[in-house]
C-alpha cells in the first residue's frame, strides 16, 4: 500500500481510539507509526538490490512490531511530558499492525516474521494504489476535522466500511482464482502456481496466471465487460506515449469478459548457453528470489556481447509497464561485462 494511504490510516485509527489523555498527541503517534515502517526507503539511497531485498522486511515483522511500538510509546511519552504510556501503546501498536496488514493485502510480497524467514507473503486482494481504498480513509477523516463532535465515529465508520470494502476485494479475488483454475486445467500439464492479482482503478480487473514447467500465461479479466475489445497498442512497445490518457486507453482494452480472456504464454527459459550461464550468477539468483513470475524475456548477441533479460511478469501490463527488468551481459569469453536492473521496459 502506498505510503500516503498508510500514514493517513494510521491518523484515522488514532482518531477513532481517541484517548483524551494524550489528546492531539495520539493523531501524532497515528502519523507517525502509520509512516515509519516505510522509512526503509532509505535503503533504496544505497542501491536498487538492496532495497529489494529489504523492503517490507525487518520494518514489517509480526515479531518486531509490539517491540516498536514499546520503543515510540516510551519516546512518545518522554517528548509530549504526558506519562501515559499505556495510551501511546494503544495507539502505536494497532497503527503498526494496520502498516503490515494493508501490505499484505497487495501483491509485492511482506516479511512478516523476518529476521527468523524470508519468504514474502502476500494475499492478492488490494492493487498497492487504490484510490477506492484510499477514499474511503480520506473523505471521513477529512470531514471528521469540520464535524468534530462525531470524528470519533466518523473514522471507525470509515474502518468499518474499509473492512467491508476488502471482504468484497476477496470476493472478487475468488471469483478470479475460479476462472484461472479453470484455464489452467485445459493445459493438460503440471502446474506449479496459480494466481490472481489485482489490477489498478478497479476491484473487478485482474490479472491472471498459471505457472507451468514451460511457461507463465498471463490473461486480464474485468467482470463488468460484457463484449470484448481488441488490445491497443504493441505489447513490446513500452512506454512509447507519454499521454496519460493514451496510456488509459491501452489498459481498458487489455481487459476481457470472463469468457473471453485471452492467455499469453512467456517462456520460463529458451535453452540458450548464455541464459544457464545467467543462472550460475549471484544477481539472476538473488533475482528469482525476488521475482514470483520470473521469465527470460531475451536474448541478444552483437558485436561480442551476450545479453540476457529477465522480466517478472507479475508486474508487467503488456504495451503499458513492465518494471523490474534484469540483465547480465557476458563477453564471449563468459565474463560478465555488466548486469542489474534496467531504467525502463526498453533496456539500460
């Protein structure tokens, strides 16, 4: 979830707890605990690897957090001179739960029992911008500044319908499950994974995938469509437009009707020499950790240098986005000339 949406979560929470005993100071720890686990941003200062490695790791742990909130109720109480600690901790611990919880709703993946394992859960409910989420957080905190006899029940209100708004998200989430297992029983091979994600500007788009031995298809589904549209756009042709508007034109088309979703299949790997020499190395290894969909999107030779790209296709919107691309470039000799994350969907 993004940082805003946390932080303004975090105000809201403090404001439906509404402890007089630390008054304003609560809406303070309510900020704050709703943006510090975020604070791992920093990392991205040193480099993207690292960053990648550690978002949404030691600041997002189950097991860490009653101890943060010990940690800021404790600062809290020495910075505010009000010794009521016990009404810091109510605000602070619920507020850093809030953090982890709305980041498991997404698709990007959370430590939550780092530093003891790495694995990255996550439940594929919530896009990680959501504006319909982030509105219902928005609008009665908003009007809870002007109607202030009532914030108290406007902003548990408001976590109510929150609440209400992500059960309906896992509706919709088994309803896309449903039409992925379906298509990947028509494969006739073995499955490793399948999943549905959720899409941008809407709870009822997803995108869909089934991971085989071969190939990861990817399809996208709108269950309010009721006619199909063709795609716009070239699905290599990334980031060619800088309209908004084209942009949002080429995503509405992506999205078919339930009985009209077209799969696309991305090979896992194509044989190449110089793709098992990608996997012998400590980045493309490190990569497939991060990746949940990792797919060799190319090879290329010229002039002496071997290129290997790799996409995860979990994030890729065909002709729109596709981040987190990796390379390795070897000379002939099979050293490596270069490799990390490139800029954009067109290369270094």
């Amino acid at each position: 979830m993004d940082s805003f949406t946390h932080t303004l979560t975090g105000l809201a929470i403090a404001r439906a707890v509404d402890d007089e005993r630390i008054g304003g100071w609560g809406s303070v720890a309510g900020l704050a605990m709703g943006f510090f686990p975020d604070t791992d941003f920093v990392l991205g200062l040193f480099n993207r690897r690292f960053y990648l490695e550690y978002h949404r790791d030691f600041t997002h742990s189950f097991i860490l957090i009653p101890f943060y909130a010990l940690l800021f109720s404790w600062i809290l109480v020495r910075i505010s001179k009000r010794p009521y600690f016990r009404s810091f901790y109510k605000v602070c611990l619920p507020v850093l739960l809030s953090h982890v919880v709305l980041d498991l709703l997404t698709s990007y993946g959370t430590m939550i029992f780092s530093p003891f394992f790495e694995h990255r859960y996550a439940w594929d409910l919530v896009f990680i911008v959501d504006l319909i989420f982030s509105g219902i957080i928005v609008i009665p905190l908003v009007v809870s500044f002007f109607w202030k006899r009532k914030a108290r029940w406007l902003c548990r209100g408001s976590l109510m319908v929150l609440t209400a708004y992500i059960l309906f998200c896992g509706l919709q989430h088994g309803r896309a499950m449903s039409l992925t297992e379906k298509f990947a029983k028509t494969l006739n091979v073995e499955v490793v994974e399948v999943a549905s994600l959720p899409q941008p500007l809407s709870p009822f788009r997803w995108s869909n995938y089934v991971e085989t031995r071969q190939n990861v298809y990817q399809g996208f589904v709108d269950f309010l469509r009721r006619s199909p549209r063709t795609p716009k756009g070239d699905p290599d042709d990334i980031g060619s437009s800088s309209s908004l508007s084209e942009r949002l034109r080429r995503l509405n088309h992506l999205y078919q009707p339930p009985g009209a979703v077209q799969y696309v299949p991305y090979a896992r790997w194509n044989g190449s020499p110089w793709v098992d020499k990608a996997f012998t190395t400590e980045g493309v290894k490190f990569y497939y950790w991060f990746a949940r969909f990792p797919v060799v999107r190319s090879v290329q030779s010229n002039n002496g240098t071997h290129r290997v790209e790799f996409m995860d296709v979990r994030f890729s919107v065909p002709g729109i986005r596709m981040p987190f691309l990796y390379y390795v470039e070897f000379d002939d000799s099979g050293g490596i000339r270069s490799e990390g994350f490139t800029s954009d969907g067109r290369g270094k």
